[in-house]
C-alpha cells in the first residue's frame, strides 16, 4: 500500500513541478491533500497495530502472571516412582 501511495505522489509532485500560474496552485493543493491522507490513513494502521499489540501482551501477562498457566508447575511423579525408572523416558536427564 506505502508503494501504491508513494506512486500516486510522486505522479502529483511531477505535475505540480510542470504547472504554471492557476493550474500550479491547484497542484500544490493536491499534493497537500494527498499528503494529509496518507498521513491519516498512516496514523490510523499504527493506531490499529497499537491496539492488537495491546491485546496480545495483555494476553501474554494474563498467561504468565500469578496462577497463568505458564506459571504452572509441572505434575509430581506418581507414587513409588523412582528417578531412575523416570529417566528411562528422558534420556537427556
């Protein structure tokens, strides 16, 4: 979409910097116009992306804060189990 954007610009920059008198006048204020646009259009997606990136690490503290599930411990050996009988399993232990 910056590349579309950028394109379109760069299309009335040329013909501001081509034109005299009136026609001239009337360029300015359409490469001013687009200018504001894109910066609203801009302001909008990094609003947008903020408040995804909002949800996501609320989401990520709500799983690793006190009692999320990240925090859980994992589960004790069953009764009478030994570390030997378990590392029979988990060779890397």
């Amino acid at each position: 979409m910056m590349a579309a954007d950028d394109q379109k610009l760069a299309g009335l920059i040329v013909t501001m910097n081509m034109a005299t008198g009136d026609a001239k006048v009337a360029a300015i204020a359409a490469v001013v116009n687009e200018l504001v646009a894109q910066r609203a259009r801009m302001q909008m997606q990094m609003r947008m992306q903020a408040g995804m990136m909002e949800q996501m690490m609320s989401h990520m503290a709500a799983m690793h804060g006190p009692g999320g599930m990240m925090n859980k411990k994992a589960p004790e050996p069953a009764p009478g189990v030994s570390d030997q009988d378990h590392a029979a399993h988990h060779p890397e232990k």
